[in-house]
C-alpha cells in the first residue's frame, strides 16, 4: 500500500477544492462590482451627468452584462474538477484498502451482554475505572463486583510502585505469603529487598539494619547468599555506589520489580497478564485478512461458510498467540486428538495413532517401516506423546 | 497425581509481555521485521477509517456549493425583476442584493473554514496510518483497540462512554463522534415516534439516496400514513399519501397497496397481514433501516468493527484445547465469555505442528527441539538441560512428579 500516493491525491483535493472556493468569491465579487456600477451609473443619471436618461436601461444594462459574464457557468470548470479529484480519491482508497472487511462475518448469534462484559472487565483490567463505571451505566450491564475490586487493588498497588512507595505491595505479599510460597515464588523477598535498598539509600543505616532484621529472617534459610549480600550492603552506606553491590542500586529494578509484580497478581488472581480482549482483538487483526481472502475465493457459497465446523486454511498469527501444542501428523496432515494422539516410534518420528494403525495394515504384531527413516519398528513400542 | 504448577518463568517473554497499567519500556531493542510487516498488512483494514471523514468532507463541500449556488441564482433573478420597479425602489432593490452578496461572501469564508477543518481531520488520519513504524507498535496498537471500542460505544449509541473514552487517550481526531452524534438526533427521534429529522436527513442526502436505489424515504412516508389512519385522520391519510406515496408508486406499488388497504381495515384490525403494521416495533425497524443506510451512506461496515475484529480473533484462536480444564490462564478462551462466544465459530486449521513447551511457553522447533521422558511427557531442550544443570541431571516432570535422569530422555523429530 502506497500512502505517498494516496496523499497526493489528497493534496489535488485540497488544491481543488481551494480554488474552487476561490472562484466562488471570484465570482460574487464581480457581480457585487457590476451592481456597484449600475448604481452609481443611476446616481448620476439622476444628477444628469450620465448620457443615460432612465434607470431602466442602465439596468437593462446590467442584465446584459452579467449574461455576458455568467458567473455561474464559468463555475462549471473548476466543480468539474473538483468532483474529478474527489472521486479520484475515492476510487483509490477503495483499491488500496479493503473496502470491506466485514466480508467474512458470520451471521452467528454474538450475544451483546457477553461481549459488554468482556469489555467491562477489560476497562477495569486497563486501570480505566471511571470509563468502566460510566459504561456499565450507559449499557445497563450488572457490575462484576468481585472482578473490579480485585482490579482496583491491584491497580492502586502498582500506581503506588510508580511513585516508589512499596507499602501497599509489600502489604499484599504479606497477606498472601502462603500462597506466593506454595508457587515457588520469591517476590516477597525482592520486594523486601528493594525496600531495604531504598532505606538504606535515604535513611539511616540503623533503619536499614532493623528493616533487614525484621523482614529477612523468613528467607534466610532459602535465599541465605541473597541476604548475605545484603547486609553486607550496611557496609558501604552512604557510597553504595562504589561498592561491589553497586548494580542494586540501578533504577530499572523498579521497572522489572513491577512487572514481575503485575504477573504475580494476575497469577494469584487466576487472571491473564494480558487482557484477553487485547490479545483477541490482536489476532483478529492479524487473522482477518487471510479470512477475507478466504471469503472470496468461497464468494457463491455463502451456506458453507456460515456452518463450516473448521477453517479450511491456516490463519498464521504470530507466536504469542501459540497457547497450546498442535501437533499435526506428516503423513494424515490431521490434528492430533484424544482420539487419535501423537505417537513416538522407536525411530524417533512422530506419527498419529490413526496413520501408525494403517500403515501397520492394523497387524499389531509385525513391524513396519518408518515412511521417514530405514527404520522397522514395531506397533507395541510406538509411546503415546503429551505435549 | 495433581499436576504440580509451573516452575517459574526464568525468561520473560519480551514480546508478549506489551503495556499494561505499568507502562514498562520494552526491555529489547529491535523489533522481528515479522511484526512491522504484519502491521503494514494491518493497515490496509483501515478503509472506514480514511472514508468517512472524507465523506462528511464531501458532503460538506457539496452543501456549502449547493447554497452559495442557490443564492446567487436567487440575486441573478433578483436582478432582472428590478427592471419593472420605480427608479427609488430599484436602487433600494439593487441595495438589498448587494448586502445579500456581502453576507453570502461571509458564508463562503464560514463555508470554507469547516471545510478545512474536515481537511484537516482527514489528513490527520492519513498521518496517524503513516506514523505506525516499528517503534511504537505496541503503542500503535492500543491505539487502535481504543478506536475499535469507541467505534463500538457509538454503534450502541453509548455517547458518553465513546466521549470519555476518547478523551482519555486525546484520539478524538480519530474517531467519528460528530458523525454519529448527527445520527443520534434521527434515531432519538424515531424512538419518539417522530419522522421530521429521518425526513430532513432524506432531504439532505437526496442525491446519494437515490443513487443507491434507497427506499428509507418512502418507508418513512409509509409509517406516517400509517400513524394518520392509526389515529382516524382518514381524510388527511389520504391527502397525505397523495402527495407524498404516490411519487414511489411505480417502484412499490405492492407495498403502497398493502398499506393504503389499512384505511380499511383500521388500527384494531384482527388480520394478521394488517395488524402488524400497526404494531410499535415498525419503528425498531425504521431505527434499523436508518443505521444500515446511514453506514452505508458513510462506507461504514453495518456492524461494530470490535464484532468483526472478534470473531476473526476467535475463529483464529480456537482449538479443541481450549475447552479443556488446563487450559493456560493466557488463552483468552480459557474465560467462559470469550467461550461462548466461539461456541458457534469454526476451529483454527494447522498444516504444521506447532508445540509449545508446557514449561517455558517457547516454541519447541530446530533450534530449540522437544524431549520426551520415560512418561511420554515431552518438554524443550532449553527448558530441561536448565533444569537439569539446577538440579544435578535430574528431572522432574512438572506434570506427574515424577523424577527422571536427563539421561533417559530421548529426542523426537517433528517435522
């Protein structure tokens, strides 16, 4: 797609449209002229100093005139033109753009209560808070309440991150200490850390030194190296910069910290890290364009496409929207399933229990050849594959 | 045995993780050519985007000629009358021109101001489609998802949440409030029973209406036939329809008949094929029609573009997994809403395995090829030569618990 082009002829309608403006004030102006003339040509008609006796021809005049001139139909030239850019413009938007991409919709039942709550949770998600509440208002929806809190109270800790103020995050790994243990989880201990660092920064040394008391001892056992550093960093207040520790100073702890922090909670939420609507709408628009292919080519079969139970074509998204393994067999080309799962032979290739059963000619006792390596192998040893 | 949960990701998925309330700086620099080239594809979605601006633009323009046209026709003929007046009351008339002409050129300036701000609006998108590169396609992209939101609130008629919503990330240029406000009016309108506005938008798009063989106009003449006969004003019903059915005769001549017979049979007719003309959801309807031609009107897709974007989303993303009860968090149809939703779509097709390794979330391809242990269970080479140097050679499958040597794991070729 080329905008370089596109703007060109933008620009021609700018340019058009300018000077037919122009021309119409062109044109007013003349005739606002004439009749000036035509009056003062009556005015002194009426001092008898024009040859002309009667009002009535110097109007008469003046229609003549402005026959001559026709003001409106010198108009014509630039409108033509103009109209000509106009839908110059059109008609390449229309070739350069896909005119429309609601082609491939299907006329399915999509449930408008559905999609408003899937966008209310993704207003609350996204911190947008007000536009939630107006819009569950506008829509009449019922609020999630439980969803929205939850959101709220993550949202207020990581605004206050953004200020540097760890009290409320820290207050939340307190609470939820087994949970974040039983994950494996040693957030707690970062955030602590961080604190610490902060302390010792702007506080005093002792303040730092009771804060590492205080909340170390749980992690010592765990994270013993960790805190040994740490406290090795009392050492060096106030030239923390000139110390072998000097990297715990560096502010982008507090970016990692706090996305490290965001998928803990959506972790313990049982939430997404992204919103769901976003990843979606993400592969939506990457997908689309191959569907709208896909619709033309299918342009008569309208009834196949609305009760089609699969895509015929791949729809290629990029590797963040790869959430599960598809395996898919070499020699079927069909997907695997409980039914008919993946199946490593002893040659090391996989292949789908289905094309296994038939190229064994459904004898479990002889063996076959791998289709990819010289390989015999035997239907008993094939091992069932769990991605 | 329960599956134990995952061991913690060691390696953030730069790519996935895009901005959220935190707004964290991308932690890498150079974006994979892959995903520029998809967003250049991306764009060439956008027709709606770039055509109705342009549209309000041209109608403008056409308005603006219209009335100045109109006006000047009107002094020109103004003019040759002045010719039977008396020589006092021909320069009073010729006066009176002059003065009409002064403010005409005033309208013109006026005129031409809106015009150019419409310019400008459309130029501001061609701008905003120029400026996607790759360094903010993130940022790109939440724009646009906040442009597919808005498009949807003023869809639904949500004026206020579309306002806000707009307002909040300043993508008011970019978004098509004024139009669909000028909508609103109309559609307000027919909630109450009231044609006028439908009639004045008729009027003032008569040209395109009629290219596009629309029958809205007439519809609304239809149904205020039918409001008089519904309220006894038989004779006015048929003055009415005199004047204003009988120029759409020729095209609907059946539909006129149907709806003239209701003078017959009254608003408490029992027939069925009449008694539901009578009914309140005629102007649900009109409301429908009046969206359909208004985007049609404006080359805007009839329905909302998050439904269409939606449904290609989940049509693309839905496999038989998904509906499984391990589904991971991060499929967006592990949620029950976006389930339902897919219910009724079609499944993703692959030509080609792709497997995802269940511990680090990365493609298990060449370069990074997948391991089965003794159990069948298959993981990356990446995910479990880590977890064997953390361990001392051993495995533990996060899975089943069950404990392995790296030793035993065999490779698998998946082509």
């Amino acid at each position: 797609m080329e905008l370089n082009s596109i703007k060109d002829a933008f620009d021609c309608v700018i340019k058009k449209q300018a000077l037919s403006t122009s021309k119409f004030e062109e044109a007013i102006e003349q005739i606002i002229q004439e009749i000036d003339q035509t009056l003062s040509g009556i005015q002194s008609a009426l001092n008898g100093l024009s040859s002309q006796p009667d009002h009535k021809s110097i109007l008469g005049e003046l229609k003549t005139k402005l026959k001559e001139i026709a003001p409106l139909g010198r108009l014509e030239g630039t409108q033509k033109e103009l109209n000509i850019a106009l839908s110059k413009y059109t008609k390449l938007l229309e070739k350069q753009f896909n005119p429309d991409i609601s082609k491939s919709y299907r006329n399915v039942d999509f449930d408008s209560h559905t999609v408003n709550q899937i966008i209310a949770g993704h207003f609350y998600r996204e911190g947008l808070f007000d536009i939630g509440d107006c819009f569950i208002n506008e829509a009449h929806e019922d609020v999630i309440f439980v969803r929205k809190t939850r959101f709220l109270e993550m949202y207020e800790i990581l605004e206050s991150m953004k200020s540097r103020d760890l009290g409320p995050a820290l207050k939340w790994a307190t609470t939820n200490h087994e949970k974040l243990q039983q994950n494996g989880s040693d957030i707690e201990l970062k955030l602590h850390r961080l604190q610490f660092m902060e302390i010792l920064q702007h506080g005093s040394r002792d303040e730092a030194l009771k804060y590492g008391r205080t909340y170390f001892a749980p992690f010592a056992t765990e994270h013993f190296s960790e805190i040994q550093k740490l406290m090795a960093c009392l050492l060096w207040a106030g030239k923390l910069d000139l110390s072998p520790y000097s990297e715990f100073l560096s502010p982008t702890h507090w970016a990692k910290l706090a996305q490290e922090l965001a998928q803990e909670l959506c972790n313990l939420l049982g939430e997404s890290y992204e919103s769901p609507l976003r990843v979606t709408i993400g592969a939506g628009v990457q997908g689309l364009p191959t569907l709208l292919k896909l619709m033309n080519v299918m342009a008569g079969k309208k009834a196949e496409w609305e009760c089609m139970k699969q895509l015929p074509v791949p729809v290629d998204l990029g590797t963040e929207y790869q959430f599960h393994s598809i395996f898919v067999c070499p020699v079927s080309r069909e997907q695997a399933s409980e039914d008919n799962p993946a199946m490593l032979m002893s040659c090391g290739h996989v292949l789908c229990k289905q094309s296994i059963a038939k190229l064994s000619k459904n004898n479990s006792t002889r063996p076959f050849k791998c289709p990819y390596c010289p390989t015999e192998v035997e239907v008993g040893q094939c091992r069932r594959l769990y991605f | 045995m329960e599956p134990l949960p995952n061991g913690n990701s060691t390696v953030t998925n730069a790519t996935t993780a895009s901005a959220t309330a935190t707004s964290l700086p991308s932690l890498h620099a150079g974006v994979p050519s892959s995903k520029l080239s998809q967003l250049t594809e991306s764009l060439k979605l956008e027709h709606q985007f770039l055509r109705v601006p342009f549209e309000h633009y041209k109608k403008t323009i056409r308005a603006n000629h219209r009335a100045v046209e109109k006006e000047v026709s009107a002094v020109m003929s103004g003019l040759s009358d002045a010719g039977d007046l008396s020589q006092d009351d021909a320069v009073q008339h010729l006066n009176s021109l002059v003065s009409r002409l002064q403010g005409l050129k005033r309208k013109l300036e006026d005129g031409s101001r809106a015009e150019n701000l419409q310019a400008q609006r459309c130029r501001a998108r061609l701008d905003h489609l120029e400026s996607a590169d790759a360094d903010n396609i993130s940022e790109w992209n939440n724009t646009r998802l906040k442009r597919i939101l808005v498009d949807y609130m003023l869809r639904m008629s949500y004026y206020d949440t579309a306002t806000k919503l707009a307002e909040s990330s300043s993508i008011q240029d970019l978004v098509d409030i004024e139009i669909f406000y000028e909508a609103k009016k109309v559609i307000d309108a027919l909630r109450n029973k009231e044609v006028a506005p439908a009639l004045a938008w008729c009027a003032d798009n008569k040209s395109r209406l009629k290219k596009a063989k629309s029958k809205f106009e007439f519809q609304l003449r239809l149904q205020e036939f039918i409001e008089l006969v519904r309220s006894d004003n038989n004779v006015r019903a048929v003055m009415y329809a005199r004047k204003y059915l009988a120029p759409w005769a020729a095209t609907y001549m059946k539909e006129l008949q149907k709806v003239f017979a209701t003078l017959a049979f009254t608003s408490n007719t029992g027939c069925e094929i009449y008694k539901v003309l009578f009914e309140p959801k005629q102007w649900d309807y009109l409301m429908d029609q009046f969206k359909q031609e208004f985007c049609r009107l404006y080359g805007m897709t009839l329905e909302p573009l998050l439904n269409i974007y939606l449904q290609a989303g989940l049509s693309a993303l839905k496999t038989p997994f998904c509906y499984e009860d391990d589904c991971t968090k991060e499929d967006p149809l592990s949620q029950e809403s976006f389930r339902k939703l897919a219910m009724p779509l079609p499944f993703s097709k692959q030509h080609h395995s792709k497997l995802v390794c269940y511990i680090t979330k990365e493609l298990m391809d060449t370069e990074n090829p997948p391991l089965v242990l003794p159990n069948g269970y298959v993981y990356s080479t990446k995910a479990l030569e880590e977890m064997a140097t953390n361990n001392n050679g051993k495995i533990t499958c996060p899975r089943t618990g069950l404990v392995y040597n790296y030793t035993e794991v065999t490779k698998a070729y998946i082509s």
